[in-house]
C-alpha cells in the first residue's frame, strides 16, 4: 500500500510538467532501445520511458533496457520507475528512489537502512551521512542525527556541505548554539555564497533577530548585474520563513547540493548524475525551484529550450524566484522563436520593478537578436538609466548598446559606449575586438586597432572571430603572407563562418593565388552570409571569373540565403 501512494505522489509531483509522450509504437526490443535512446538524447523523456518500457515488456531479462527504463521513467516522473528499481538492488540511484518513497511514506527506519546501505563509491558516498542525518531526525533522533554529522562538519571535505545540514537539523530540533556554530563553518567554508545557502542563512539571521546581517548575506547578489538581483527583494521578503521545514526537505536539499557539484566536474557522466540527483529533489519537494531552474538552465545548453520551459512551467507566480524563473522564460521563449510572447513577458516584469535594469537589458538583447536595434538601444539606455552607482561588471550593458549603436549606423555614440565600457572594465577582449574591427572596416586607426586586437588574441588566442579581426586588419596593413597565415588559422577555428571564409579568400587573391581565392569565396556563398554580403561575394566571384576567364558557377550553387 505504502508503495503505492509513493507511486501516485511520484506521477503527480514531478510528472506535472511533463509533455505528453509521443504515440510511437516498436515491435522489437532493439528497435525500442534505439528509439528510446534517440528521444532519450533530444531531451524527451516521457517518449523514452515509453519506450523503454515497451522493450521491457518485449524482452523482460534485458539488464540494459531494464536499466534505461527505470533512468527515463524517473525523469519523467513515472510511477514504473518504482517497479523497476525493485529489480536493481544495485542501482544507487535505484536505492535512493525507494529510500524517498519510504521517507514521503513516513517509513524513516526503513528509509535509514537503505541510505546506510548505499555502495560507498562514486560522488553519492559524500552525500551518505547527510541522508543518514535527515533519516534520523525524521525519525525523532535528532541527538543521533548530529551526532552523524559531527565528524564531518568538523573535518575537511565537504565541510561547508555537512555543517550547513547540521546547523539546519540543529534549527530545526531548537539547539541555537549548535545551529550558529554550524551556520557559521558553512558560511566559512563554502567557497562563496551560492543563491541557496544564502536563502538558508538569511532566513537563520531574520529569524535570530539579525536583520542586518541577513540583508548583507543578499548584497552581492544585489550588487552583482545578473537575473538574480531582481528577485532579491522578495528573496528578503521572505527570508522570515523557514526554507527547510521538515526532515523531506533536508533530502532535498542534500540532492540538490550534490547535483550541483557533480555537474560542475563536467562531462555527460557529471551532467547526467546531476538530471537523476534533481529528479530525486523534487519527487521529495515539488516547490524546490532552484532544482528546477537548474534543469533548465541544463536543457538549454543542450539547446532543448522546450524541455526546458516545460519544466519552469510549475513555478507559481508567489515564489519570491518567480521573477527570476520568468527572466529565464523570456530567454528561452525568444530562443524557441516567440520573441513577442517573450518581450510581453518581460513587459509584465519592468512593470512589476520599474526600478530595476535586468528585465530592460533582456529586452534590449532580444530586440538587437531580431534586428530591431534603434528598438534595442532605447531598452538598453532603460536599462542604464536604472544601474545607480556604476560597477565594473557593468561594462557589458554598454557593449551591448554599442553594438546597437553601431548596428543603427551611428557609429559616433557606438564609439562612445565601447569607449565607456573598457572604463569600467579594461581589457575586455570582446570590447577590444569590436572597436579594432570597426576601425579597420572604417580605414582608420589600423595601428591602433591592430594593437587592441592583438590585445584581444592574447586573452582569447583560440576565438576565431577574434583571430579573423587580427588577420584582417593586418590584411588592411599589407602584410599579405601575414594575414594569409592569420586568417587560415581562424578558418580552422571556424570552418563555416562566412565572413572569416571570404575575408581569406580576400587574401589569397592578394597573395596572387587566385583560384583557391575562388573557392573560398564560394564557400562562404554557402554558409549564410549577412544578406548585405551576397551581392558583394557574387560581385568578386564575377570579376575573378572575368580576369581569369574561367567558367562561372551557376546561381543554384548557393544556399538560399536567410536575412
């Protein structure tokens, strides 16, 4: 019975979400891995474990489609996915599913032994005492649990972790002296103030009558330009609650902890073990929104923006992240190609905090995306107009502004912004690059722009736009043999760049070497060139045809161009 209710909790928390899964239908159970594998790969999960499940039914004593199904139904939020960690005694993320379904159930011995159960190897044995310490106090031990605890709050690795979830177990059992010398080892040791451990902190010194030092636990994250800094005043509205309530919330905690460390080693494994370690957070607490917002953050940088926006969707307009979140939305809607129903979101954000720049710099961004810059430049002055005292992080809004500027032919207050940014944040190399090349396309200032541009190579010698502008501007000098060998290296770096392919075929015509000239030209025909560059590729190509007396290439052998 109890497993059971585990199962529905399981399909109604983190299955909510969750889009529809296609209708397919195999016949086979290697057809069904593959199938599963390539949803799997896109993001899909509730396809996959649909098919997944299907190849297990077809082929039961199959280990692998066993295993993938259980991995796909628990992201997806399958109640299947408790079946199928029944039959993998060995899986640790098996183990730690049915370890939550006894917690939800209140079953907290059962839960304890199968947390101290758990094979002590991979990056899961860090998180083993903080499991085996929240078991504990949910089942009423909280001596026992601190007691866990202790050694490893006291210790070396890790430490930052086991003290903030011994301070949190210590709050939440009524042992102050215990809960601030904890408070205070994690606040120590953690390597700097991440979003959740400040809410954590913030919520202890409120609620200790320290409302002073809560609000500085908050000012970098005011201080500091970014998506965060708008949520910060309800993150302080709120910090009089408690942000972990209960024994099920500490798990969550703990897996969310974990998951961010394994996914920031790197690597598909790391990233993986992250997915698996977030489901398993929120199958315990839905309204964990961090663990969401870093699922998404994940999905879109495995450009999936739906899976990604299908898994904010259940974040409520009351969370004090919700703005946050919605910033996050907007990105991901002008990603997915809805740029009004994003600018209507962030509309609704510049409204509710007329006083702060993120929500204008977003729209600013997604108007110069769509190439409506004197649009984008009017957001960014919104945005500029509200910083207040200037930072040097800030240098960016300027950037971004230039290039707006620059991009509306007013190249003078372009100048300016880029001028202004590397005031506030010298040698930026992207700044560096811009002013360099727009320079040396405009004929002026080449030793000048050359010195920034090599500045620029020198602090990111391996970025092709970077090492085209350097190639080009010493074409502009004449140094041909040197602009030729410039300019391969950046094609190396960036094969299907249309610009970089037609600036050295520019330079192999200088160099006399006309025909490779031809063929780069026509290369960078294919790869999509800014529609002001096609007359002017085609124009080459007509001249070099003529000088040489060779045959044109017919108009077909394009690619349609996008504007």
């Amino acid at each position: 019975m109890l497993s059971a209710c585990g199962a529905a909790d399981l399909g109604q928390t983190a299955g909510a979400s969750r889009p529809e899964p296609a209708d397919l239908t195999v016949s086979t159970p290697v057809g069904a891995y593959l199938a599963g594998r390539a949803a799997a790969n896109d993001g899909d999960m509730a396809t996959a474990a649909n098919l997944f499940l299907q190849g297990v039914a077809l082929d039961p004593e199959s280990a692998d489609l066993r295993s993938a199904a259980f991995t796909a139904a628990l992201r997806a939020g399958r109640p299947e996915a408790i079946t199928l960690a029944r039959q993998l005694p060995g899986g640790v993320s098996a183990q730690l599913l049915l370890a939550n379904v006894d917690a939800k159930a209140g079953n907290w011995a059962a839960a304890e032994g199968r947390y101290s159960g758990i094979v002590r190897q991979g990056p899961v044995q860090l998180l083993q005492p903080v499991l085996v310490a929240w078991a504990q106090y949910g089942e009423g031990r909280q001596d026992a649990a601190l007691a866990t605890l202790r050694p490893f709050a006291e210790g070396q690795n890790f430490r930052g972790t086991y003290a903030l979830h011994a301070a949190m177990i210590a709050d939440l059992s009524g042992h102050s002296s215990d809960a601030t010398h904890f408070y205070q080892i994690a606040q120590s040791n953690s390597g700097g103030i991440n979003l959740e451990l400040a809410r954590i902190l913030a919520s202890w010194y409120v609620r200790s009558g320290r409302a002073a030092e809560a609000q500085q636990v908050f000012s970098g994250f005011q201080a500091n330009f970014g998506n965060v800094a708008i949520a910060v005043p309800g993150l302080y509205r709120d910090a009089a609650k408690r942000q972990v309530r209960n024994a099920a919330d500490g798990l969550a905690e703990g897996y969310l902890a974990l998951a961010g460390a394994v996914r920031g080693q790197g690597g598909a494994g790391g990233a993986e073990m992250a997915k698996l370690l977030l489901q398993l957070a929120l199958e315990l607490r839905p309204d964990l929104t961090l663990a969401r917002e870093l699922l998404a953050e994940m999905a879109d940088e495995e450009h999936q923006p739906q899976v990604a926006l299908a898994m904010l969707e259940p974040v409520a307009d009351s969370d004090p992240l919700a703005p946050m979140v919605q910033m996050r939305r907007a990105a991901l809607l002008s990603a997915t190609g809805a740029p009004d129903e994003a600018l209507k979101l962030l509309d609704s954000l510049t409204a509710a905090f007329p006083d702060r720049p993120e929500a204008y710099s977003m729209r600013g961004d997604i108007l110069r995306d769509a190439k409506r810059f004197p649009e984008a430049v009017q957001a960014y002055t919104n945005a500029i107009s509200r910083l207040g005292k200037e930072r040097a992080e800030n240098w960016v809004l300027y950037y971004q502004r230039g290039i707006a500027y620059e991009r509306s032919q007013d190249w003078p207050k372009s100048e300016k912004d880029f001028t202004h940014a590397l005031e506030l944040s010298p040698d930026q190399p992207f700044v560096l690059n811009y002013i360099g090349y727009s320079w040396t396309e405009q004929g002026r200032n080449l030793d000048k722009a050359r010195r920034m541009i090599e500045r620029a190579v020198a602090l990111r010698p391996d970025d092709a736009a970077i090492t085209d502008s350097l190639g080009w501007v010493v074409l502009r000098q004449g140094d041909v043999a040197g602009a030729v060998r410039i300019l391969q290296r950046a094609v190396e770096l960036e094969p299907a760049d249309s610009t970089m392919n037609a600036h050295l075929g520019d330079a192999y015509w200088a160099a006399g070497r006309k025909l490779e000239a031809q063929f780069q030209w026509r290369r960078a025909l294919t790869f999509e060139p800014e529609a002001d560059e096609v007359p002017k590729l085609q124009a080459k190509l007509r001249q070099s045809e003529a000088a040489l007396g060779n045959l044109p290439v017919a108009p077909a052998a394009a690619k349609p161009v996008t504007p």
